[in-house]
C-alpha cells in the first residue's frame, strides 16, 4: 500500500508537467526493430510465470517511482523559484533528460503518453496504449480508483517478447494550473508557445491524464 500511495503522489506532480516527454526516452542501445516492434497493432499475448510477471511488474514499478521521483524534485524547485510558468520549462527541456536517464538506469524503455498530448510527435499514445488508456477509463467509470489502474502484459510479435506496464496518471488539483478549464494568461501565453498544438487542457480533478508507460524486450 505504501508503494501505491508513493506512485500515485509521484503521478499527480508528473501530471502538472504535461505528461508527454519532448522525445521519447529508450533503453540503451535500442534498435529500430525494437522501436518498430513497439509500434506493431498485432500482439501475441505470451504465458510466462506468475512470478516472472510479478518480477517484471515490480521492476517497472520502480523505475515509474524513479523517474516521477526525479522530476518531482525538479518540478518542486522550478514552482518555488518561478511558478508554473517556470516548472512548464523544466518539463519541456528537463523531463527528457530525465526519463532517458532513468531508462538507462533501469535499461527499460520509460515514457509518459495521453490521450490528449502536448507535443504534437512525443507523448501520442500508439495503437495499443490507446487501447490501454481507453480500457482505464471503462474501469474507472466501473468504480475502480484512478491511482490503482496498471496494465501488464508480455506478448509476442515480430520474433520477440516484449514486457509492456501502464500506470494511469490522475489529475490531481495541481494539474488543472495547467490542464485546468480555466488557465491564467501568463500559462496560457507559455503553452502556446512551447506547444502550439496543445491537445491537454480541460481536465478536471479525478481526470485521467495519461499514463507512464514501461516497455523492455525480453530478448
């Protein structure tokens, strides 16, 4: 239960940071197979052991606690020292750098994606994530909590078994600075000008934002 709370805390602090990283962060020495793989609508689910699963999933849990960890702290700083406006810039140039670090840390492939991204080519979610997220919110209208829905899977495709885990990202008060209804013109004129094709804006409290996303090839 302390795990969950310490990720969910982490979830709502990423969520304020737009939920989409400027370019997506990979695992050291990804291939183009890989990135291609990731990308393929065809899956095979694959069986493997219950504690393998649980074993991967735990992993993929820490490296989600690591990176909202990371940016956590930086998010804090940026609000102290300049307000939303300064921490909108700390999540279009540090929280990259921060996601590619982590994934080599944890050689997993570590990103967040949203239904509705910021930046027009990273943070858009692929065919299957689309499905996941779309699958969070029938389980949120279901009455499950938004800080409990995760995902795991290993399938097949391509000649390769790859790990996929999402974790939903509520929005949280915070968020709504600058996802909200009703933006200041400072944040406004700010986003505008670091993503002008925002899609991530009109969320309420108890929203899902989007998702961290772990993938790692088992090959």
């Amino acid at each position: 239960m302390k795990q969950w709370l310490m990720i969910a805390g982490v979830s709502v602090a990423l969520a304020a940071c737009g939920g989409d990283d400027k370019q997506e962060a990979k695992a050291p020495d990804a291939t183009k197979a890989e990135v291609s793989a990731q990308k393929e609508v065809v899956k095979t689910p694959v069986t493997i052991d219950a504690s393998e699963m649980q074993a991967l999933s735990d992993e993929a849990r820490s490296a989600v606690q690591s990176l909202g960890g990371t940016l956590q702290g930086a998010l804090q700083k940026a609000m102290k020292s300049g307000g939303p406006v300064e921490a909108m810039s700390v999540c279009n140039t540090s929280a990259p750098e921060i996601a590619k670090s982590v994934s080599a840390e944890k050689n997993m492939q570590v990103s967040r994606v949203s239904l509705k991204n910021r930046n027009p080519d990273m943070g858009k979610a692929n065919t299957w994530q689309v499905k996941v997220l779309e699958d969070f919110e029938s389980r949120k209208a279901a009455g499950e909590k938004p800080m409990t829905l995760s995902y795991s899977e290993v399938v097949e495709h391509g000649g390769q078994q790859e790990f996929r885990f999402m974790k939903a990202i509520p929005t949280g008060k915070l968020c709504l600075t600058c996802h909200g209804t009703k933006i200041s013109p400072a944040v406004q004129n700010k986003l505008t000008e670091l993503y002008p094709q925002d899609k991530a804006v009109g969320y309420k409290e108890g929203d899902l934002r989007g998702a961290f996303v772990v993938v790692k090839s088992l090959n």
